[in-house]
C-alpha cells in the first residue's frame, strides 16, 4: 500500500497511516469514476425486453455452435432455431420454453438476451398461383 522511491525520507508510526488512508481513498475515487463511466457506456445498449406466455421465440445457437450441429457447418449454420413458445417466466430475464425432445440435452430455461421474438409474417410466403412458367426462356447455358 506504500508507493514510495528507495530514496525518499522513511515516515514512521501516524503520517504512515494518513498517507495509505490518503492512496486507499484516491484510487477508491478512480475506481468508481471508471466503474461509472463503464456502466454509463453498458446502458445505452441495454433495453428491456419482455415476453409473455403464450409468445414465440427464436432460440439463439451461435455460441453452441462446438457442442451441437444445426444443419449446416461453417458460415452456412443458423443463427437461430425455433420458433419455441413460453411455458413460463421464472425471473425477469429468465424464460422457461418448449423445446422439442431432439433438444432434450439442453436445460430449457433461457436468458432473454438469447431470444429473438417471433413476428409471423405471412408476406413473404408465396403461392403456386403466382408463381409464372415461361416456357420461352431457357434456364439452361
């Protein structure tokens, strides 16, 4: 706690203490200085995110990428699985889901950072009676 050079004066016996109080109570001020700034940085990117029973969710498999395969290896592997429903909340930002039985190994309680919600978007869907067959072009080159 003594940050002193080998040739400085030796202090003895109460200006030894004052001045350890004095370090201990400096950086105990940088500390919290950094830790504010730190934490101030970590809250513009926080959000709160909330879901219900009854919801549906995309389930997050990037960082399981070592242990469990998804389908495709590599760039080519998905993201996300799902969509899974709620069965229930267990804490704020702890969610219960139903998962299928080939997920069994896995505990099914999940963080909400790892949930993606699932919007149901029938647009993007496209019927056989849209779809037009030109006989005239040639797909072959």
């Amino acid at each position: 706690m003594c940050w002193m050079e080998l040739n400085e004066r030796i202090i003895i016996g109460p200006e030894l203490i004052q001045e350890t109080e004095e370090m201990v109570k400096r950086i105990q001020g940088r500390l919290k200085a950094a830790f504010d700034r730190q934490n101030s940085n970590a809250d513009l990117k926080r959000r709160d995110i909330e879901y219900f029973v009854g919801d549906k969710v995309f389930l997050k498999v990037s960082h399981w990428k070592k242990i469990l395969m998804f389908g495709r290896k590599g760039k080519l592997s998905r993201r996300f699985i799902g969509p899974y429903g709620f069965v229930e909340r267990i804490e704020p930002v702890a969610y219960r889901l139903a998962v299928p039985l080939e997920l069994q190994k896995i505990h099914n309680v999940f963080h909400v950072y790892i949930l993606r919600r699932y919007r149901s978007d029938h647009s993007h869907v496209i019927s056989t009676k849209d779809i037009e067959i030109r006989p005239d072009l040639s797909y072959e080159e």
